[in-house]
C-alpha cells in the first residue's frame, strides 16, 4: 500500500509481510530513474526530496525477483 496517493512532502509504503534485500526504484514518467534504494523491513517512507510535481512509477522488486509497479503522484 502506498499513502497517500497523490503527495506534497512524504508518502509511506507498508508492505504485509517483512521485506528482505527488496529492490525499490522511483522512475519519472519518461522512465529516467530518479532514485533506487535496497529496503529490508515494513515500512518505508519516500521524501519529496529535488522530485518535481507529476507521475512517478514505484517498481518494487523482492527477493525472489516479483517486480509490482505503481502510480506514484507528487502535488
């Protein structure tokens, strides 16, 4: 799950079961990637940081290689 959709500063991804090594990759609309981060754990919470207004795309890829992609939107 990620909250909230659409965002200003933060958004959180809660995840059902305990991540491990989980590859997460934020991707601008034109597929440049903006920023990739190896997660272990539950939650994780992504700042706006330099990121402009607009749709992102959140690939989430585990330890056994399922990739998952989701809208990601910055007010």
């Amino acid at each position: 799950i990620v909250y909230p959709n659409p965002f200003n500063t933060q958004a959180t991804i809660s995840f059902s079961d305990h991540q491990k090594n989980t590859i997460i990759a934020i991707n601008d609309f034109l597929g440049r990637e903006v920023q990739t981060m190896n997660f272990t754990g539950i939650e994780l919470t992504i700042n706006r940081k330099e990121m402009r207004s607009g749709l992102y795309f959140l690939t989430i890829t585990d330890v056994n290689n399922h990739t998952e992609i989701r809208k990601l939107i910055i007010q």
